[in-house]
C-alpha cells in the first residue's frame, strides 16, 4: 500500500474509532505529540482531547441512539 492509502486507511479507522468512543483505539491511532487545535480555543494534548470523548467541562457526554432519520426537505 502507498502512503496516500495509508493514511486514507488510519483517517478511516480513527473515524470508525471517534463514533465508537473507543479510547483505546483512539490513543493508538494518534501520532507522539498529538495536539488538537481549536480554532479561538485552547490547544489540547492527546490525553485531553480523548478524555473529552466521555467528559466535557466536568459534566459526562450522553448518546442516544437515532430512532430514525430526520427528513431533509
């Protein structure tokens, strides 16, 4: 594989990762260093920004399943 499929590979599995919530997944995929910038916010390093998966400003995030789609008129 090519390096342009590589990385289309691992963008792929870190998103299948970020909608599973899967942090452990998450933190594999992440190059040393990480740094997720926000733009007009604070910078984060991997341990934030995956902590922010299941916590946001000290209050825990919560999923509901989608019962069925919204039509788009």
């Amino acid at each position: 594989m090519d390096e342009a499929g590589s990385v289309m590979e691992t963008a792929l599995a870190l998103a299948e990762a970020i909608r599973r919530r899967d942090v452990t997944t998450i933190t594999s995929l992440l190059a040393p260093g990480f740094v997720h910038h926000v733009p007009g916010g604070a910078s984060r390093d991997a341990d934030t920004f995956t902590a922010g998966i299941d916590w946001v400003d000290d209050v825990p995030v919560r999923r509901f399943p989608v019962l069925r789609q919204r039509a788009f008129d």
